[in-house]
C-alpha cells in the first residue's frame, strides 16, 4: 500500500507542475504564459487561503492530468478581459514582458481581490475547445469519407462548446492547397467566416472526398454554450493572451457555431457513448466518434468502458455498416499529437498524421 504524500511533497508536486507547463508554454510559443507559471511555481504562498489551496492540490495537477497551471492561469486572463484586475491587465500583452517581481505583484494582489471568481475556475478542468485541431480531424473525416464512401454520422466525445464538431463549416488551406476544391463549396468556402490555414507536410488528404455530414452530436461533463455571453468569455479566458491569432479564430468560430447553435449534450463520456452508439445502425451511413486532446482527463477505468464499448459495437460493424474512432491526442510530454484511426470492420488501428496541438503544423502519414 503507497503511503500519503506528505503537505511538503504534495505542494512540491504542483510547483513542478506549473514548471513543466511553462515548458510547454514555451515550446507552443507562448512566452508570456510561461513567464507567469514560473512566477505562479515560485510565489504561490501557502498563507493565503486560496494559494494555499492550490499548494494542496489532492488530485494529480500536471498537464496531462487535472492541469491546474491552466485552471489558475485561465482564471487570472478572464479577470484581466472582464478588466476587474487593472493592476495585472497593465503587465499582460500587448505590453512588453514584466519583471517577475511586478509580475508576482500584480498576480498576488489578484489572488487576494477575487478568490471566489479564481475558485469557480479550479473546481472545473479546461475547455480550451482550440480551434486550429479542427484542421487535423477534417482531414480524418476525409479520409474515412472517402474509404467508406458513405456520409458521416459523428459523435464527439469532450467536445466543449461543439466547435470542431463544425468543421466543415470552415475554409482551410493545407500548406499552399485551399479546402473545399469542388465548385459549390468552394463558393462556401469564398465567404467563410473562418480560415484555418496549417502547415503542411507528406501526402495531402483525400481532398476530392465527397464529405457529407448527416448528424452530429456531442457530449461534455461541462458543455459550454456559445449563445451565452458569460460562457463564451470563460472560453476565451482559458486561450493564453499573447496568442492573438488563437483567440481570433476561436471568435470566428463562436460566431460560426451561433448562427447555427448544436446543442452539446451534459454527460460523462463513457455513459454518453453507449446510450447514442447502439450494436445495430442505418446502413451506408459511416459512424464516426472523434475526440481531442480528451484522452488523457479520462480516468482509466472510464477509458476503459469507452475501448470496450467501441470494441464490442465494431465487431458488428459491416461494409455497409462501418464504424471509426478518430482521436487527436498527445503522445506524451516533448512530443507532437498523434491522430490515430480505427476502422471497422477489421479494427485495425494507424496513425495518419503528427500534429502540433493548436493544428499549427500536420505531417502526414510521416513520423
């Protein structure tokens, strides 16, 4: 039996964990966020109440778990958008990279001004619903379109506001080559709200793939509603401030979904998916159930129920009857994103593409 950690260790525990998102921070080049975890790693102050709290943290805190760096630090930019922390909206971009000392200054004073507001911030996980992944999983949708022939039914898991599960609502350009190509959509496309453009390298997807969307649906333990002015900013505020670009697009996107609002469904994922992803299905629709940069909030037992579920509904799957699991998630810490596909009938499982998280770069088919 593993004895408790000790007060000491626990808070040593969540000062690496700020420390290993600034890590991340940097490499995903967001310089300012990584200046204020260093400040939050090395000032959190266990006499006051609120830091305290944090220091304490019962669960796991790095990234690929309860991520708290990101719980505290979307609580600070939503103090800083809703301009009720002058004091640290006067260090946060566009102006120059503060000293940590006025950086510290200007978090501490937060922390103590608006515990309540901080607090309903770490009772929650991220729901960064980044955008930029929609131009990795349409590629997916694609190329399942265009091995099945058939439209797609999708069924996301963790899916936040809804945003990537509207991908084909948006223009893209992999590398220098515009999606959609074909006539009637790239009229569509010519009047898009949104363009997201990638990096690109290796073999292009099945661009000609004759995607159709039949439903959609989605499930989140906390769905956020973009009609709803209060959620979209609770949204925005997880989105690190000096990426300009990102809280742009995330808008577009916001305003994409609302003018055609889907309706996210409040639930845990591995009660959600067998209750929408029944053995027996219409026939020559493609069942798709997709996710991002999800995998790894999920406890194990609950990862467990999805994977068998999938299992057991794909050993019924039949050409004219498919089944895919298309996931984008991280394969570990230093490496790039990984967007896997399991089709069925077979079940085979492979990597079509890497990826930057945000969908900044995609590779694929290469490693």
């Amino acid at each position: 039996m593993s004895q408790s950690r000790s007060p000491t260790d626990v808070a040593a525990g969540v000062r690496e964990a700020f420390i290993v998102q600034a890590h991340a921070c940097e490499r995903l080049g967001s310089p300012f966020t990584a200046a204020l975890c260093r400040v939050l790693a090395a000032g959190l102050d266990p006499a006051n109440a609120l830091e305290r709290r944090v220091l304490e943290w019962p669960g796991d805190p790095s990234p690929f778990a309860d991520s708290v760096p990101l719980r505290l630090v979307g609580a600070l930019h939503g103090l800083v958008r809703a301009g009720r922390a002058p004091q640290l909206a006067a260090l946060y971009p566009p102006q120059p990279l503060a000293e940590p000392q006025r950086l510290l200054a200007g978090v501490r004073s937060t922390l103590r001004e608006h515990p309540d507001f901080i607090r309903a911030f770490l009772d929650h996980p991220p729901q960064t619903n980044e955008v930029g992944r929609s131009a990795v999983l349409i590629a997916g949708w694609l190329e399942i379109a265009a091995r099945t022939g058939y439209p797609l039914s999708l069924f996301e898991l963790g899916a936040s506001a809804g945003l990537n599960l509207i991908a084909d609502r948006y223009a893209y350009r992999f590398g220098d080559v515009p999606w959609p190509q074909t006539q009637g959509r790239a009229a569509a496309a010519a009047g898009a709200a949104l363009t997201l453009a990638c990096d690109w390298s290796g073999p292009l997807p099945p661009l000609d793939a004759p995607l159709q969307i039949r439903a959609r649906r989605g499930c989140d333990r906390h769905p956020l509603d973009v009609t709803d002015p209060a959620q979209r900013e609770r949204l925005a505020a997880y989105v690190w401030a000096d990426q300009r670009s990102r809280l742009e697009r995330l808008d577009a996107a916001m305003n994409v979904m609302q003018s055609a609002p889907i309706r996210i469904e409040t639930c845990e994922a591995q009660h959600w998916l067998p209750s929408v992803l029944p053995p027996t299905s219409e026939p020559y629709v493609a069942r798709v159930v997709c996710h991002s940069i999800f995998w790894s909030y999920l406890e194990p037992q609950a990862q467990t129920q999805i994977a068998t579920h999938l299992a057991t509904v794909g050993a019924t799957a039949s050409t004219e009857r498919p089944l895919a699991w298309l996931r984008l998630d991280l394969a570990g810490r230093d490496e790039p994103a990984a967007l896997r596909l399991t089709l069925w009938p077979g079940g085979t499982e492979e990597v079509l593409a890497r990826a930057h998280p945000h969908g900044a770069w995609v590779r694929w088919r290469g490693e």
